[in-house]
C-alpha cells in the first residue's frame, strides 16, 4: 500500500527522503509539452514550469497527485 504524505503536516525536514523512503518525481523534458497541470496538482510547490515543468526533489513529498494529471505520462519515480 503506497504512503501518502499530507501537507498539511508535513514539516520538510527531509527525513523520509534520506531513508529512501520518499522517491521524488521527475519529468521527462523530452515529452513534456508544457502545459502546467501538474503545477496546480502540487500541493508542496515543488513543480515550477519554465518551458517544461521542473521538480525540485527536496521539495517533492511523493504525494503522487501530479502523475496522472500529465496528459503525455511525462512524469515517473527518480
Ligand atoms: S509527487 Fe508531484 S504533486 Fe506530489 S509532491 Fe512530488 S511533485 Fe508535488
Ligand atoms: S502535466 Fe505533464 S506535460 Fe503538463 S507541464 Fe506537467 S509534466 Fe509537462
């Protein structure tokens, strides 16, 4: 069962990201076509969109909620 972080309490002090147990998104920039939804999807603000969306790993939680909403599957696991 994956875990869901919620960002209500998360404080982002990294732990769970240097135990491995949070695997940050990244999008492939290849496919990326721009379109920004995955920036409203990010509850952590760790999505920024220049010509493609960029996500900064020390912010992204794992959450999850930005994958499905690419229209183009842009967005995996590190
Ligand atoms: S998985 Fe996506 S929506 Fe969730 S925190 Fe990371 S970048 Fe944001
Ligand atoms: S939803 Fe997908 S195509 Fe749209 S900006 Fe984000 S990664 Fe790029």
């Amino acid at each position: 069962m994956p875990r869901k972080v919620n960002p209500d309490t998360c404080i982002g002090c990294g732990a769970c990201v240097d135990q491995g147990i949070i695997m940050p998104r990244k999008v492939n920039p290849d496919t990326c076509i721009g379109c920004g939804a995955c920036v409203d999807q990010c509850a952590f603000g760790a999505i920024t969109l220049e010509d493609v969306s960029v996500i900064d790993p020390s912010l992204c939680q794992d959450c999850g909620a930005c994958e499905p909403v690419c229209p183009v599957g842009a967005i995996s696991e590190e």
